[in-house]
C-alpha cells in the first residue's frame, strides 16, 4: 500500500511539470510570434515610408489637396479619396506614365484630366437635365389641360400632334419629344400632385394674412351629389394693388362698397317708385301705362296692387341686406375719411380721421389715386384706419366665384365624364380656379421622371 501511494504521488508531479512545460512552451512561443510580427509590421512601414518619400520627389501633392476629383485614370475610381489612398494609386498605376512631366507641362496634363473628368460627370447631367424637362413639361401640360376643362385623354392626342410637328420642324429633337409622358394616367397623377401643391402654397400663406373673408355655395353635380364651394379671399399686405387680391371673374376690382352703393341706388328707387305709382304717375313704367289705356284699368286698383308688390320687395331688401346696413358707418370712412362726420364714428377712429382730415398730403393723394389703391399711401400712424380698410377690401360683396365654379364643374363633370371622381374633381377645380402658379420645378425634383419614349412611336 505504501508503494502504492508512492507511485501516485509520482503521477502527479510528472503531470504537473508537463503542464508547467507545455504552458511556458506556448508563451515563449506567442512572444516569438509577436516579435516577428512586429519586426514585419515596422519593415512595411518603412517601406511605405521609403515610398512616400519617393513620391514626393516626383509628384506635387498640392495638386491632390487642392483637387482630389482628379484622381479617376483610366475609368478607376478610388473609394476613399485620402490624400495617402491617391498617392498609392499614383504610384502604383500611374507613376511610370506622368513622371516625365514635370513645370508647367504637369499643371497643363493635370487640367486636361480634370476637364476628361468632368465632361464625363456632364454626360450624365445632361441625360438627367433631359429627364427633367421632360417631366415639367408633362406637368406644365397637365396644367393646361385642367385649367380648360379637356378630359384626360387629351393627353393622347396632344402627344401625337407634338411628335407630328417634331417630325416636320425638328426630327432630331423628335425623341426628346417622345420622352414627355402624357398618358391618362399620368395626365391624372400630375393633375392631383398640382392640386396638392397649391394647396401647400395656400396653407403657407395664410400666415401673413392681414385679414381675410370666406364665400361658401352649395350645389349638384350630374349625379346628384353635394358640392360645397369655399373660397378665401385674402389681403396679405395694404400695400398690394386690390387686384392682386381679387377673383378673376365677372366681379374683378369690385369692392363690396361699390356693391352696396348698387344696392342702395336701387332701394331709393324703389321708394320712388312707390310714391309715384300712388300717386297715379306711371313715367317710368310706359309699358304698364300703355297696359292701362289698353284695358281701361282702373288707377286706384292698379296702384294698391304695385304700391303692395313695391313695399314687399323693399322689405325684402332690408332683411337680406342688413348686415351691411350696420357696417354703413364704416363704409363711409372707407369710402371718403375726409368728408365723414367724426361725431357719428367709433371712438377708436376719432383721433385718426381727425387727423387724416387735416394731412394736406393724404387729401391730395386721395383725389388723384383709385380707391383700392388709395391706402397704401396710409402711413402706420394710422393704424385703425389701414385695419379698416383691410377687413372692407378683404370682403366678398357676391357669391360670383362659388357661381363661376359651379359651371366649372357642370362642363367637367358632365353626363359623358359622370365617372369622375371627387378626388379629381376636387382637383380639377382647384386649377381651374387657382390664384396661385403651381411651382413646377418643385415637382420636378419630387418626381422620379418616368420616360416614355419606348411607346411613343405606337402613338
């Protein structure tokens, strides 16, 4: 037994001394391999270093600092342009061909490839300014096709009668031409995308609106469906001409003082009519006096009954109109701040038309300018006065442009076009009846161009 354990004993420290061996076997060598790395490591760095060296001697580097897209030879390209990366490739590619320039014969060879490069980088720009102008003219088509009221279909037609005319005009110009694409679905994407940037026009500018009214109509389309008519007729700034902010339509460069004026000439008329009419004179109506002689009408009954009709239509009148009767006051000031009575006006504008009343200089504007321009003049002392003025020249006096839309909309949605949908409807007359140009090369760079030319020919 005793032998035994001697021999176990031995066991182990044999074991143990092999693993102390074999652990300082591995060390010593990871530490050779490590410095034969590193002797390596410091040979490749030298010889890299020897290299610049060299390169230095025979290359200007300022000419890589300075221009590092010079460094394409030969339809290479390299990946990460570091002024050591171009001297690698240099040396290593190039070296041999341009060390015999040197002077003013390198600065020449080094422009004649950047000029190489860039007419390459041009190739490409043009094919892309081609795409461009093809895209903004299918917009700009588009455009004019929603604006008419033409379905979308005519785009069709449009793109024939072009690559007809380029046939006989300019046939090499034919394919960029073809390149526009005005198929009807196209036509009817460019129409929304339109639609969708006046609308963010729209919602940009509200903002800077000094005061603003709103004209809302209702009326059927062809298939008995709802359409509600909203118009915003802003005033961005007191110093822009009236037009600029109006409708172009039947109502332009009408005020709605110039509409009340209207329709207070025609109720005074009315009060003259009926005390006339009462008093047997039928001057201004000849043909209901010839209807009298003609029938033996009697004066009395003929003047209850027209006195009668004359006095509902003037109650009518006041109950439909009497909103504006409140704002008469105002309308005044607006009208002529330098004849309305200071007593009967708000205590705000007392002090202001006081002394409007008494600037020579504003008088003297005032006879010798158009009264939606007239305002302009007004300097910022003035501050009630010029907000006066922009609520009543930001006013709707009608409802012509909610009138002029709906007619709009019968000619596109008609009993042949019935399918349209609101959506392109929707569309259709915001175009139609846009006060603000759609920004073209806006949509151009959001649009991919989608060229057509391989169709073209089949049309």
């Amino acid at each position: 037994m005793k032998g035994s354990s001697i021999f176990q004993e031995d066991q182990r420290h044999n074991y143990l001394s092999f693993n102390v061996v074999t652990l300082i076997t591995r060390n010593m060598a990871f530490r050779i391999r490590y410095k034969r790395k590193k002797r390596r490591n410091g040979k490749r760095q030298l010889a890299q270093k020897d290299k610049l060296t060299r390169l230095q001697e025979t290359v200007d580097g300022s000419h890589w600092k300075k221009r590092p897209e010079s460094a394409m030879f030969h339809a290479r390209q390299i990946a990460v342009p570091k002024e050591y990366n171009v001297r690698r490739h240099y040396d290593t590619n190039h070296a041999q061909v341009y060390k015999k320039y040197s002077g003013k014969a390198r600065d020449d060879k080094v422009e004649e490839l950047e000029q190489s490069l860039k007419q390459q980088q041009s190739l490409f720009k043009n094919v892309r300014h081609v795409s461009d102008a093809a895209v903004k003219a299918s917009y700009i088509i588009s455009n004019e096709i929603a604006a008419s009221s033409r379905p979308f279909t005519e785009g069709d037609f449009v793109k024939k009668c072009m690559l007809l005319t380029a046939d006989v005009i300019c046939p090499d110009k034919r394919q960029a031409f073809a390149n526009v694409s005005l198929s009807r679905n196209t036509i009817a994407e460019r129409i929304n995308e339109i639609a969708e940037d006046i609308d963010n026009q729209l919602q940009s500018k509200v903002k800077s609106f000094v005061a603003f009214s709103v004209a809302i109509d209702e009326s059927t389309d062809v298939c008995d469906v709802a359409q509600l008519a909203v118009f915003i007729r802003e005033l961005m700034k007191i110093c822009r001409s009236f037009e600029s902010s109006q409708h172009p339509d039947a109502g332009k460069n009408k005020l709605v003082t110039d509409f009340y004026d209207l329709i207070r000439a025609f109720e005074i008329k009315l009060q003259l009519f009926q005390r006339q009419i009462a008093s047997h004179n039928l001057a201004h109506f000849p043909n209901l006096k010839s209807m009298q002689n003609k029938n033996n009408i009697d004066d009395g009954d003929l003047a209850e009954k027209y006195c009668e009709k004359i006095s509902k239509l003037r109650d009518e009148f006041q109950n439909r109109f009497s909103d504006f009767k409140c704002m008469e006051n105002e309308f005044a000031v607006f009208r002529n701040p330098f004849s309305v009575d200071v007593n009967v006006l708000p205590e705000p504008l007392q002090l202001e038309i006081i002394d409007m009343q008494c600037d020579s200089v504003l008088k003297d504007k005032f006879s010798t300018c158009q009264l939606s321009t007239f305002y302009q003049y007004v300097d910022s002392k003035y501050p009630n006065v010029k907000y006066l003025a922009s609520k009543i020249m930001s006013m709707y006096g009608s409802t012509f442009a909610c009138e002029q839309l709906f007619s709009v909309m019968n000619i596109n949605k008609s009993r042949l076009r019935s399918k349209l949908s609101d959506e392109h409807l929707n569309s259709i007359l915001k175009i139609a009846t846009k006060s603000f140009t759609p920004n073209f090369d806006a949509l151009v760079k959001k649009k991919r161009s989608q060229v057509s030319g391989s169709s073209s020919s089949q049309h």
